[in-house]
C-alpha cells in the first residue's frame, strides 16, 4: 500500500486526550489543562478534540465523558469536540443519543460520536457500571443501528424518540482495535478510526478490511480512516526521549495492572521494568513517534504512505503541560510546512 498520494501537510491533524491525572494533582487540574490545550490546538488548526471514556483508573478523569465534551466544547469555538469514544455496552442508545442530542443543540455542527464495543474497565467495575453484563458487546451491531435511528432524520411514527437528538444528524465514527469493527463500520457506510496507539498489531489488517469492504451510504461515500498515534515532539530529540519516559511508565502499569497517576519522566528506564515488560511495552507502542520536527517528520511521512489514513489523531502522555503544548506546537507546524 506504499504510495506517496497523502502528505503530511494535507492531512488532517486531531487530538485524543485521555484527560490524565497527574502524581500529586487532581482530577479538577486535569480538566482545566485538557481545556487550555484544546484552546490552544483550535488555534493552531486541529480539526477534531476527543475524549474517551475509562473507569476506576488512577490515573485517567475522562470517566463522565459526555459531560467533559461539553466543558471542551463549551470553552472553545470552532474546533470540533467529541467522544473517542463512548462505550456503548455501559449504556442505553437513547440515553447516549438524548446525551449527544443535547450537546449538538448546544454547539451545533461541532459534537462527534465515537463508540466503542469494550468496557473501558476491568469485569467487576463493568458490573459496577451495568448491574449485570447481559447482552455486552455481541448486542453492538444492534445498538449502532439504534443510535444511528435515533440521531438521524425525524420520523413522525415514533413511538420513541432521542429529544433532542433526532433530525441532528450527529456524525457517528466506530472506533475499533481490531478488525471488528472495521468490518462492522464498513458495512454501515460509517466512519472508522483505529486504535493504533496502543494496539498496532491489527491497524494493517483492519484499514484493508474497511477500505476493501466499505458500502457507500447516506452517511459516508467513500472510507474516511483515522489512526490515533502517540507522539511526544521536542525541540530536541534527546528532549523527546526524556519526555517519553512518562509514555513508558505509564504503558509499564497498563502492563502490571496497576492503576497510577501520571508519573513525571526519568532520566532512564533501567531498573524501572524488566526485559520482557520493555519488550511488552514496545510492542504496544509500535506507533509511536518521538524527537524533533526532523525526525518526527520522517517517521509520520514514512507511516502516511504506508497506511493512507485520511486523518492524524495524536495521543500525548506528558507530564508537563508546557512541554505538552510545545508538542502539539510543533506537531501543528509539521502539518503546515510545505
């Protein structure tokens, strides 16, 4: 699939935010960083700002993920905000409609719906979050086609409706780590984004069974394909490499199954995981471009041709705010450098 049809500085730049919580800080900290980066990455030409749903994590506050789009969108203006994603098994279609409904009546033109078919928490808090784990992810297909009835045209024989919500037209997006749904997004004509900052093993695979596959629809009529990456930039790429240590550290507890706050960087890694966590690690972070401009640039290019997404989407795990902003700064550049 090597082609050089897609540059860099005609792609799409957006932004997945994990709304992090830092070691020694707070949830309340976290939300008003998340929001000064997004205003910040509407001025420098973002296109999308998402947010995704996890639970009983130390170290993530994004758990009311619908009400955090609406305090993104609310403090910025043009930038589209929206959820990367919700997962639908937690919850009710109606609900997750009347919920985006109310959101894109409050800033129009401007609310994505992602959904994702995993729970965003282990089983015990699934329940927690459920009361029972009847009809999980195999009902998926069924409440994507639910969700799409209630957020799309206005039908006056219906007996339930999304108020508000129906007649919004909200764009839904499947999000997936697998071929999943990538089969399931092409097949509703929906747009896919892929997972690929933590689970690069199936992008290839799924990117070809999306394109391949895809039926056109009043949604969608071509394949639109996002990756979601990992990138920490700098204005040096030893700068980089500590930076990342926060990355590492963090993907180190996914690992462990320790939940954690955000752990400022090191100055190594040694000593802090053994050669197999390193390696876990690593495999896990397949995609993920760390340095300068120069050698991020490169890398992005090199993963453009190979993959020929449609969109960017970035994750950051920094520990620094500055150093966070800087990144996206100059990520922003790249995609508007000739």
């Amino acid at each position: 699939m090597s082609s050089n049809t897609k540059k860099l500085k005609d792609t799409p730049f957006s932004v997945l935010d994990l709304v992090p919580i830092l070691e020694g800080k707070t949830a309340s900290d976290s939300f008003k960083t998340s929001l000064d980066l997004a205003q910040h990455v509407e001025d420098w030409g973002y296109k999308r700002y998402w947010l995704a749903e996890h639970h009983n994590m130390a170290g993530i506050a994004s758990s009311a993920t619908v009400v955090l789009i609406g305090h993104i969108a609310g403090g910025t203006k043009t930038i589209r905000v929206g959820s990367g994603g919700i997962m639908l098994p937690n919850h009710a279609p109606l609900v997750v409609a009347e919920q985006i409904g109310t959101l894109e009546s409050l800033h129009p033109g401007r609310i994505d719906l992602g959904l994702g078919r995993a729970p965003g928490t282990d089983q015990l808090t699934a329940m927690a979050l459920r009361r029972d784990l009847q009809g999980n992810t195999e009902d998926f297909p069924k409440h994507v086609q639910e969700l799409l009835y209630y957020l799309g045209p206005e039908d006056p024989e219906a007996r339930v409706r999304a108020v508000p919500g129906q007649g919004l037209n909200v764009p839904i997006w499947l999000l997936g780590s697998s071929t999943y749904s990538a089969q399931l997004a092409a097949m509703l004509g929906l747009p896919f984004a892929f997972a690929s900052h933590f689970a690069p093993a199936a992008l290839m695979a799924a990117l070809k069974v999306y394109r391949d596959t895809f039926q056109p629809s009043k949604h969608l009529q071509e394949p639109y394909a996002v990756a979601c990456i990992n990138a920490v930039v700098a204005d040096t790429d030893a700068e980089a490499n500590k930076l990342a240590t926060t990355l590492y550290q963090s993907f180190l507890n996914v690992i462990r199954g320790t939940a954690k706050p955000q752990k400022p960087p090191v100055e190594s890694m040694e000593g802090l995981w053994d050669a197999s966590e390193k390696y876990a690690v690593q495999q896990m972070l397949r995609y993920t471009f760390i340095g300068d401009q120069a050698t991020v640039k490169e890398d992005l290019q090199a993963f453009l041709d190979d993959t020929q997404v449609d969109e960017l989407m970035f994750a950051s795990h920094i520990y620094d705010h500055q150093a966070r902003l800087r990144s996206y700064e100059l990520l922003a550049q790249l995609g508007q450098q000739a």
